[in-house]
C-alpha cells in the first residue's frame, strides 16, 4: 500500500503535513520505503509490527524512541508478556545473535489451534506451545528481530542458501524500480537459479542487462537474477498479500522447465 502510495503520480500534489502516526504490518517492508514513509509522508512516529493471525497478531513491534536504524531496518524487539525464539529449522536448537533461523512465539498470543483440525495445528505448535511462524529472522545483541523471509521461498542454488529480501532489499535502492520480488526456479545445473520481478516507474529506462549491472560488484556473483521479468503488477490474494508461488508456475510453464525432483 505504502509502495504504491509513495508511486502515486498524486502523490506531489497532497499535502501529508497532519499525517504523524501509523503501523507498517502484513508483508516486509523495504528499508528505502520507511525511510521515504518517514520523510516524504511526514509520518515521523510510524512503527513496524510483526506477527500472524494465529499470534493474536503481534509479537514484535518498534517504538517511537528506538533509533532510526532500528526502525527502519527491523521489526522490533519482543511485546511484553511475549517469549520469542530464533531456531535452526533441522535441528530445533536456539540460534546464536545474528543467525538466521526459523521464529517462534509463545505466551498468550498464541491461538489454541486451528478449528477442529488437529493435524493442521500439530504442524505449527510444538508440545511446548511455541508457534512455528516459517519466517527465517535474526536477532540482533539488542533484542531487535529482522525477518529475512519464508523457509518455503529460501532459494538454495549450487548449495549456497538464498534469501530472497536481501537481493530485494539491493534492488529497491535502484531509483528506477517501485517494487521487487525475487523467486527461485527450477534449474538442470544449479537445482535452482534467481528470478526478479519489476515494477518500474513510469517512464523510466530500465531493462535485464541495466538490472544485472546494477548488481555487478555490489552484491555476490551467484545473487545475482538469472532472468529478471518487468510487470505492472503482482499476483495478490484479497488481503493484499504476494502470492510467490504464482510467480514461480507462470516463470515453470512460460520457460519451460520442469519441476525438479529430489531425494
């Protein structure tokens, strides 16, 4: 909504002077966008939630006297009365700071279960009542969480571990491009390779090889889109959210390729 918002060709024309105040929730939202959110929108005291339906919904949340850089860049430290957790999705055990693994919650926020299906509830909350969200975070030495994407969008090419919102991240500095969306698809060599999706502004000049040099020497070689697609929209459910997988079926049939099968 802020993205689009921030593109508006209205958006030089309305004055934003009474806005003061909000909450960022329900997708990542890109750095360079708060920061603009802040600045451009005169919203100085917006903070960022972080949470899930079946948390109640929040369970972290920045605060009006964190840092800049903390507001900006991460989803906050936990609410009161709240545990939070930082594990290694294979193994189950509790992260160092700065790792990334799979965020748990637990405490009064989290749902009973899922309505009268047990299985479906055995698959998220554990026997110690923690909340399996499948969102890869870390935690910094200060408590502030970032997420860094889902487990099931984790692309993993030639047995590096790629998380998508880091090269999104990267790619929304780039002064052309509104939006970005990064998916992983199949690939015979690398079992899977990067594939960008682009929102340009109007007007702007900007193809594959402009993208792919963009990234040249500021992000890591194996980083960088294979294949990169200019759209003007993305698949969306009702509520707003990003629908990757949609992405990856139409990149699979268009392309040609094949779903890989593994052991």
């Amino acid at each position: 909504m802020f993205i689009t918002e921030l593109a508006s060709p209205e958006f030089g024309k309305t004055d934003f002077s009474t806005l003061r105040t909000g909450i960022m929730a329900g997708s990542p939202c890109p750095v360079e966008t708060m920061k603009r959110v802040q600045s451009d929108m005169h919203m100085n005291e917006v903070t960022i939630c972080y949470g899930m339906t079946e948390t109640s919904p929040v369970s972290t949340q920045t605060r009006l006297d964190d840092p800049l850089e903390k507001r900006v860049a991460t989803v906050g430290p936990v609410h009161p009365h709240v545990e939070v957790k930082i594990i290694d999705p294979e193994t189950g055990r509790t992260v160092r700071r700065g790792e990334t693994g799979e965020l748990c919650a637990r405490g009064y926020l989290v749902m009973l279960g899922y309505w009268e299906d047990e299985e479906a509830t055995r698959d998220v909350i554990d026997s110690a009542r923690w909340m399996h969200t499948g969102d890869l975070a870390t935690m910094d030495d200060d408590g502030y969480v970032n997420i860094v994407g889902r487990i099931k969008d984790m692309i993993i090419c030639g047995g590096e571990n790629i998380y998508p919102r880091e090269i999104e991240e990267f790619l929304y500095s780039h002064p052309a491009i509104i939006d970005v969306q990064v998916i992983g698809i199949p690939d015979p060599r690398w079992g899977e390779t990067i594939c960008a999706w682009i929102i340009k502004r109007e007007g702007a000049e900007l193809d594959e090889k402009g993208v792919k040099d963009f990234c040249r020497g500021e992000i890591a070689r194996f980083k960088i889109p294979r294949y990169v697609r200019f759209v003007d929209s993305f698949p969306m459910t009702i509520s707003g959210k990003i629908q990757k997988y949609k992405m990856r079926e139409t990149e699979i049939e268009e392309r040609g390729l094949a779903e890989l099968e593994t052991a």
